[in-house]
C-alpha cells in the first residue's frame, strides 16, 4: 500500500524539507494546524502585557494586538499541528564581519535609524537574540543579508564545479545565511505577532521571493549537480549523498529551471503572486477570527460551561475593558479562537448559542473586505498555470513529484479508509440520536452540527464515566514534562535537562532543554512555549527547526553544528499558585509535537540537507509525531505522569481503562472528517477547473456526499478557513495525514508485538526507533527506513485496529 515515489507528510507542515536549490522557496508557506480541546483558564487574574507586546507598543501608537489564529476544527480529538511551512536550513552563527562593508537599503523612516552594528540580526550569536529583535530590525537585517547571499551566490555560480566541496558545501553556507534570519522573524511573527512586524515581513518578502527563485533556477548549480550524477564517481557516494543530488535536480526542475525567457518570467510572477495570495489568505482568516466577539452577561446564556471556559471568557473580558469581570460574575466574552470555540460547542446548552458560534466559525473570511473566495479561486487558477508551465497535467501531480505517494495511490488509500469508516460513523449518529431523545431534548429528531459536538460530550460522559475537566488536576504540566522525559530516556537512552539562561527566550514562559546521551554529552537543544497568549500568538501547536545538525556549518570546523528545535503549544497557563492543568488532548498535543522534535534532534547524519526531518517525504514525516502519541495510552507511562497536582494521588486505575476505552468513541466520524478534507484537497487540485461551471463550494458540497454524514450547510464556507492548503504547505497533500497515520501505527504495532510489558524488549524496540526512523533523517527513502525498523512494508491493520474499525463491514 505505501509503495511509489517518496511524498512528504501531513502537512502539519509537515515537512519535508527541500533539498537545497529551492530550500529558501518553501521557507514561508505558512502552515500550522491543530488545536487543543480545551485551553482554557481555570482561574481568572489579569496577566501583565509581554515583553513581545510591550515592543511592539513601542513601535506604534497603536493600541492593539493580534490575537492567536486558530487553526481549522478539523475533529474533537485532533490536535496536532507541525509548523510545516517553515522548515529550513539555519545557523548558530553568523560573523558580523560578513556584513561590516554593507549598506542597507531603508525605505522607511524605521528602517533609516537602524545601522548595522546594533542590528541584532547582523551581528555574531551563539543562539538567536530572541529577545532583543524589533520590528524596525527586519526591513534592514533582511536586506542586508539578501544582499550578501546574492552577492555569495554570484561568485559560487562563476567558479562553481561539479565537486562536493565546490557545489553543495558552499550552497547550504549560502543559505544558512539567509534561513537563519528569515526563520528568527517568522517565528518571531508567530508567536509575538503585532502591525508593525507584520507589516515588516510584508515589504521585505518579495524581495526574498525574488532571491529564492533566482536560486532555485540557477542553471550553473544545476548543471554541476547534473555533472556529479553522470560523473564515474557516482556509484563511490554514499546513499545520503547520492539522495541530496537527485532531489536537487528534482527541485530544480519544479522551480523552473529548464524554463525559457517567457514562461520563466511567467513562472515568476506566478510564484510571487502566490505567495502574496497566501499570506493575504493567512491574514485574513486571523483578522475574520479576531472580529467575532460576543459579550455575555447574563450566565444563563452560557450555562454548562466548565469553570475553566468560564475564566478564559472573563479574562478576555478584562483585556477588553471589562476590568472587574470575573470567572463567576462575568461579563464574559465569547470568541472563535478555538479554546473558546470549542468550549462552546462542546458543553454550552444554550441551543442558540451554539448554532451562532458555528455558524460565525464556518463562514470566517467569506464576506466584505476578508472575503477569501476570489483569493483561493486565483490560488488555485495560478497553481494550475504553474502545473502547466511545468509539463503536468495539474497541481496534485506537481506536488506528488515529491512525495512517497502518486495521486493514484493517496486516492486508493482514502478511499479504503473511508469505506472501513462509513458503517461505524452512521452507527456514531444514531447512537447520538438515541441518547439525546433518552435525554428529552427538544432537538432530538432535528440533530444537526451544532448539536454533534455536545451530544457527543455528553454521551462520552455517559458512556464512559468521564469528564475530561475533572481530570486536569492529574495533569500537570510539570509532570507531564517529566514523565515524557524519562519516557524518551527508556526508549532512547537519552537524558533531557534544563538549560534555561543558555539561550535567549522570547518570554518568560519558555523554556530551554538540552538533550544528551548516555555519556553526558550535548547532542542537542530544543525550546518548548507551552502556552495559550491570545494577543499575539499564533494557535495550534507546531515544531519547527531552530538549525539543524551539520557538518559544513560547525563552528570549530572539525565537529557537528549540534541541532536546536522549538515546540510551541497554546494550552492553559498557570494562575496563582496552581500549575497549568491540561487536559488529555493537550497531553497528547505535546507528545505529538515531542515526537517531531526527536526525529530533528536524535538525527546520525553530518549532511546538512538531510539531516533531521529535512529531506524527509512529506506523507512520511508525521510518523514519529503520531508514533509519540500511542504512548498517551500505555498504562505505565500515562499513570508515571497522571499525579494529582496538590495529593500526589495517582489517577485511579478504573479512570485510565476508561480513557483507554474511550479512545475510539466516534472513531469512524472522525476519520471521515479527516478524509473529506483530503478528498476535498486532491479533488481541487487535480479535477477541479478553476472559472468553470462549478463553484470551490459546489466541489465541497459534492465531496460532502460521499465524507459525510449530516450533509454541510448550503452556506458553509469552510474553504475560506481552510488555512492548510491555501496558506500552508498542504496542497495536494492534506492527505498526508491519514497516510503517515498508516506508517505511525504500525511503527507502534512493533513494540506491542515486542510485549509492552515486557521493559527489555520495549527498550531494544526503542533503541532500533531511534537507530531507524529517527537517526537516518531523509538520507534515506522512508519506505526503505521503514521496512529497516519494521521489517517488511507498512500495513493498514493496525491503524484501523486502533481506531476500533476492523470489526466494521464494509
């Protein structure tokens, strides 16, 4: 089932980082995805404005602050997002002698008063000065290094051979110059974001766009990687190497480098183009998310909210004006960010409260000045002109040409999927129906999308004996880190501890770690964000490449450049004297993400370009992520974690049978969900004709019939929302999900062979993990990694075994 060309995973950025020709191309699709069930404040006190804030005020006499994004509700229980559109290739170092002899072209007031020498950006750091870069830093940084990368790039394409040394060395230098302050913004613009940053990174970005795509069609690069693979010498290189320059010559062929004159200069604009349109996508739908707020007064309204709904509600209050709202007085606010979304739909029994909030929710960026149809009816028209220009008959094979899967293939595997999933869903329906006409509901015979969600909650509870509010006391986040440590020491024999101070941070709450081996000596770094600031960070939970390991970037010139990540989450923060308390999905969340750092971190190879997840296929690169996941649900590591927070009290034993047994309640409509959004996104990208009789909207009703249950409203707009694939690295390749979800499972399926109680085997299952699909990064195809750690090709079994599916017919 998973044979064909490598792909690239879930675009939960996934990632597949490019390989170096148009590595800076991809740089900035913006991707992020996921959401936690419920972020939510259990106590209500005013939190003091960031240090971020505060630096941007400084900038503007603006008073107002960008909000977190969340990312679309794909289902209840899905929560994981990798920060896909930014992987890239980085840094620790950069020498300000690089720049000493470098003008910079200001064309703003802001940019004029900022000279080099005190510009962060240009001068020499160990770890990126997070906390001392300003949005009045970017327009000059940024262009003083494009101008040396242009400058650099030059003299590699007149004295450029066909040698190692003399092409690839030099190349990933050239970039790293670049993605390492071009990675610092953008991450800074994620999790700090205010006007004047975002304008900043707005002007600048052609300008970047125009570089990436000079290097991308580089024929003298091109040709002498073409050279090394005709050469005598090619059979002599390692299978690393020979991956890196096949994949050059791919991605080069994908940029428009065997183009011409015209259709290059057409190839352009559309690239430029493109990535206008997908930033102004992403803005958007922030923009239409933060506009909706709804002031409560009267508690009645929002009856059934859980305590820590209740307090997030008030304090958005508070930062609206409301001074002396409280938690149990209020007023209160209502919002589409997703923990209060979620909160809503999930529990709030105000029948019209809800169906406001969803309908608010699935019609985002659909209307007046946000309005993102004409938006994605261009992004799909200039895809598809692109996929012309480059000999293919649509965007889905374009995007396939890099990935393991073939459009074929990805269909077959939905399609399978969906079938396995049909029976089970339409049996989830009725069982909701049955239970909310046991409950007296008025709406009982009329069930429609605002009423799944809280049904479902309440026939989970019912069910299975368990509110998910009552168990955050037994997860702290202290505890939780803990546990996922010593986890990943039993596993991969690696120990994790503190370094905060190291490394500059861009607030107070994150945290800085150094992972080491058994020995004691470093192999890597990683910054956790842990949590939810609504005012200028981005939603969802993603990882994302800080550098990554390389032996050409080490700063001694004789060992490795040593891999820094950063995990970003936006769950509940502490108050008081309490710790954040998570609930499970949030549990989940972090082990998910963990798992994406360790693939970056725990890398064995020296090759910058397929070191870590860069190189890996798309559709393969969730495979740890969710691998990670699976372990929520061993009994001894989800009871060494799950410690009341004030007794100590480990959770009762009965409760965690519980959560194991409610971990495949409405399995089959939550695949179906996820597969609509993957047909959805193959069918605009390969059959679709943009401007022609049917509509973005008729193709998303039309798929409904066959993904879904309760058919969509006739005013749904969820493309307008659908952030993943017009603003993230997921076009033609949402798919990815399910398809690594097929690798990750079985991966998980060798250690329950192994015996999961049995601690010799799971730590000798562990340490071919780490020896496989973590250490080989993309120097090798993922199916062969796959096949080295597992023995034979993936299977579907037990992924459906674990979705409870198997026993479904067809």
């Amino acid at each position: 089932m998973m044979r064909g060309v490598p792909s690239r995973p879930k675009q939960q950025h996934q990632l597949r980082f490019a390989p170096i020709l148009i590595i800076i191309l991809n740089l900035l699709m913006a991707s992020s995805f996921s959401l936690s069930r419920t972020l939510s404040l259990s106590l209500l006190r005013p939190r003091p404005p960031s240090l971020s804030l505060l630096r941007c005020l400084s900038s503007s006499s603006r008073n107002h602050f960008r909000k977190s994004y969340p990312c679309p509700l794909w289902s209840s229980s899905f929560s994981f997002c990798l920060d896909h559109s930014r992987r890239r290739t980085t840094s620790l170092s950069l020498s300000s002698s690089s720049f000493s002899s470098m003008s910079t072209t200001a064309s703003s007031p802001i940019a004029a008063v900022v000279d080099d020498s005190s510009n962060p950006l240009l001068i020499e750091f160990e770890f990126p000065p997070f906390d001392s870069v300003k949005p009045e830093h970017v327009r000059p940084g940024i262009r003083a290094v494009l101008k040396q990368v242009e400058s650099e790039l030059d003299e590699l394409e007149k004295t450029v051979e066909p040698k190692w040394e003399k092409l690839v060395d030099p190349l990933e230098k050239i970039v790293d110059k670049l993605s390492v302050v071009w990675g610092l913004v953008n991450h800074l613009k994620s999790v700090q974001d205010c006007p004047e940053l975002r304008s900043a990174i707005e002007e600048v970005q052609p300008e970047k766009v125009k570089l990436e795509l000079r290097l991308g069609q580089s024929k003298p690069l091109y040709n002498a990687f073409k050279a090394i693979q005709e050469s005598s010498d090619w059979p002599k290189l390692n299978e690393a190497r020979k991956r890196i320059v096949e994949n050059q010559l791919k991605e080069a062929v994908l940029s428009g480098v065997s183009l011409e004159d015209d259709k290059r200069d057409q190839f352009n604009k559309i690239q430029q183009e493109l990535q206008r349109l997908s930033q102004k996508f992403e803005e958007n739908v922030l923009d239409a998310t933060k506009k909706f707020e709804k002031l409560v007064t009267d508690i009645k309204e929002i009856e059934g909210l859980p305590a820590t709904a209740l307090g997030l509600a008030a304090q958005t209050a508070v930062s609206k004006g409301h001074e002396n709202a409280t938690a149990e007085n209020g007023p209160w606010i209502i919002t589409l960010d997703a923990p209060s979304f979620t909160s809503v739909m999930q529990h709030a029994r105000n029948r019209s409260l809800r169906e406001e909030v969803y309908r608010s929710y699935l019609t985002r960026a659909s209307s007046g000045e946000l309005d993102n149809t004409e938006i994605i009816n261009q992004i799909l028209k200039l895809r598809l002109e692109k996929a012309k220009l480059l000999g293919y008959n649509n965007y889905a094979e374009v995007s396939m040409a890099m990935k393991m899967a073939t459009v074929d293939k990805a269909e077959e595997l939905l399609e399978k999927l969906r079938v396995a999933s049909w029976n089970s869903a339409v049996q989830d329906l009725e069982d909701i129906k049955s239970f909310s006409k046991q409950q007296d509901a008025a709406e009982a015979d009329n069930l429609t999308h605002w009423d799944i969600s809280f049904w479902s909650e309440r026939l989970r509870e019912s069910k299975y004996d368990i509110n998910e509010e009552e168990l955050r006391p037994y997860f702290s986040l202290p505890k939780v880190m803990d546990g996922l440590f010593s986890l990943a020491k039993k596993l991969f024999g690696i120990e994790i501890e503190s370094a905060d101070g190291l490394a500059p941070v861009w607030n107070k709450d994150v945290r800085f770690y150094c992972v080491k081996d058994s020995s004691g000596s470093p192999l890597s770094y990683f910054y956790f964000d842990p949590y939810s600031r609504p005012s200028e960070k981005r939603g969802g939970a993603w990882m994302d490449e800080v550098v990554s390991r390389s032996r050409v970037l080490s700063r001694d010139g004789s060992s490795v450049r040593l891999p820094v990540a950063h995990m970003v989450c936006n769950q509940t923060p502490p108050f008081g004297d309490k710790p954040s308390l998570m609930t499970f999905r949030e549990v989940e969340t972090v082990f998910h993400e963990f798992g994406h750092a360790l693939q970056h971190m725990l890398t064995r190879h020296d090759e910058g370009l397929v070191a870590g997840i860069r190189g890996i296929e798309w559709d393969a690169v969730e495979l740890p992520s969710q691998f990670m996941e699976n372990w929520c649900y061993h009994r001894d590591t989800l009871l060494g974690i799950a410690k009341h927070y004030e007794t100590g009290e480990t959770l009762p034993e009965d409760i965690f049978n519980k959560i194991l047994a409610a971990r495949t309640f409405r399995a089959g409509s939550m695949s179906l969900r996820q597969l609509k959004f993957a047909s959805l996104d193959l069918e605009l990208h390969t059959r679709y004709v943009p401007g022609g009789s049917e509509s973005i909207y008729d193709v998303d009703q039309r798929i409904s019939k066959r993904t879904q249950i309760i058919p969509p409203l006739p005013e749904d707009r969820f493309l307008c929302g659908f952030s993943h694939i017009f603003a993230g690295g997921y076009a033609a390749g949402y798919y990815s999900y399910k398809w690594a979800e097929v690798l990750s499972a079985d991966a998980f399926s060798a250690f329950e062979d192994a015996g999961l109680d049995d601690d010799k085997a799971v730590i000798e299952t562990g340490r071919r993990f780490r020896e496989t699909i973590l250490a080989l990064g993309g120097g090798k195809a993922p199916l062969e990694v796959f096949v080295e750690f597992r023995g034979r090709e993936p299977s579907p079994e037990p992924l459906l075994r674990h979705n409870g599916l198997l026993t479904v017919p067809a």
